[in-house]
C-alpha cells in the first residue's frame, strides 16, 4: 500500500520537474526493467544498468525536454584550451552537447529537493534512456528508434534522476504510435533505419560522434560532411531528419515564427548555460 509520504514525495517530484522546463516526468523501479541494451554503443558511449551507475538506486525518474529549436541540438566539440583551431587530432577534446547541459542545470532542482528531503541522488545520460521511458510511461521506441511521445512526437530529449528515494511507479507505455507510418525510415539521407532498428554506423550522428571509427563507411562520411550544418569550426548541428517528418507533435509554421521572434532571447540563454 503506497503510503501517504511517498505520494507526496513523488507529486513534489514531477511538479519541481515540470516547474523547472521539462514536458513530461515519469518513474519507475529497477524490479521492472529487463533486458536493457547493455555495453558499448560502437565507440559513442557505455550503457550501464541503473545499479551498476548507482547503487542503492530503488527509484528512477527520466525526465523530457522539448526540442522546440535546432539550437538544443548543436554539439560543440572544442581542443581543451584556447587555440587557433589547428590542434592535432591527437590533443584532448571537451565535448558539450547543448540540450544536455541545459537539462542538468535543470535536473538539479529536482535533485536539490530530494536531498533536501534526506534521500541522496544523481542525474545520469549513461542508462539506456529511450526503453527506461517507454517503462515510465512517457512514450513508445518508434520506428526510427527514438522516444515518440504523444503530445511532442521525437522532439524531446532525455535525462535521467537515480534515486535511493521510494516513489509512485508509473505504468508503462502500452500503444504503438508508429502504426503504418513510414516517414522516419524513408527520410533518413544515410538510410540506416529500418523498422524499430538503427543501423548506427549509417547514422549520421554516429558519424559525427565518433569520426574516426572505421565502421562508418565512406559514403555515409561524404553524406554526413554535406549535410550537416557547422555554425562553427568545433561545433555542429545533429542530423533531425528522422524527428522532422514525424507527425506527432510537430509544430505548426505559424507556431514556429512565434516561437521565433518572441523567444530568441531565451535561445541565447540556454545556449549560455
């Protein structure tokens, strides 16, 4: 029987979240996660197990930002240090990815309050976010493999909260919202969709996560190199053409111009964070 403290811990929770910027909060607990995709994702990053990365873990929330703006999506990848931009590609690189810092400084509040609370917590990226949401009710893993949720379709992005708090689960995320829908697969420039699976090593964000990795083949790199904006020598925009054409939630022209000219200032700020 769910006690009276931990529903109010829990709606505290998703309100603080909501309150801070992200769309949609859910949670769930490490007894109902199975069979999640485990190790080394090509050379990109290591998926840990929410235990492996914190272990007195009993919580997890995810949490989902809306990418109203490319802006999110642009990942600056910088010599540590300040140089003229010829640094050999054997230097020490930084990498920061905008959306991500943008959702840490705002994951804080939620982290700030639990502690306050006398619970200890950590934000993490390094769990396997899309499947761990689909389980929190936020959404279904669609057919270009990213989290479609009912209201901003792909365009959000995902962080997580470990928790050793004890919270209300949600229930899982049951419909696919992908039903006949084929547009994300036949949009992608490097065709490396299929059906609910990622060739990554024809994606162009692998591609440009990881440049020296021999499995991307040639002609993904020349596709890559002619499509995706660089705003700056060390910076670039992700490839969104999967996000772009699907149809849940996607924003009307009308809505986007306004976005755009009574929010521009706000793009500045995040980007600052």
């Amino acid at each position: 029987m769910v006690s009276n403290v931990t529903s109010t811990l829990t709606s505290n929770v998703k309100q603080i979240a909501l309150d801070a910027g992200f769309v949609a909060v859910g949670i769930t607990i490490p007894d109902r996660l199975e069979n999640l995709p485990h190790g080394w994702v090509g050379q990109a990053r290591r998926l840990q197990s929410p235990e492996e990365e914190f272990p007195p873990v009993n919580s997890i929330i995810v949490m989902a930002f809306y990418v109203w703006d490319e802006i999110f999506n642009i990942n600056i990848r910088a010599p540590n240090g300040i140089d003229s931009g010829n640094s050999s590609s054997f230097d020490s690189f930084e990498g920061y990815f905008i959306s991500y810092e943008v959702m840490k400084n705002k994951a804080w509040k939620v982290i700030q309050y639990l502690e306050s609370q006398g619970h200890n917590a950590i934000y993490s990226a390094g769990i396997p976010l899309k499947p761990i949401a689909v389980q929190c009710g936020l959404g279904w893993q669609g057919k270009s493999t990213l989290l479609v949720t009912p209201h901003h379709g792909p365009r959000v992005n995902l962080i997580a909260i470990l928790t050793d708090a004890e919270l209300d689960c949600d229930e899982p995320f049951q419909e696919d919202l992908c039903k006949d829908c084929m547009k994300c697969v036949k949009a992608c420039p490097a065709q490396a969709l299929a059906p609910y699976e990622c060739n990554i090593f024809r994606c162009i964000v692998y591609a440009l996560e990881c440049p020296d990795d021999p499995e991307v083949p040639e002609k993904v790199r020349k596709i890559e190199q002619r499509l995706t904006a660089r705003p700056t020598v060390h910076s670039y925009i992700e490839c969104s053409r999967c996000m772009d054409v699907c149809p849940y939630g996607n924003p009307s022209r009308e809505l986007l111009e306004q976005v755009s000219e009574s929010s521009h200032s706000f793009v500045l700020r995040s980007y600052a964070l």
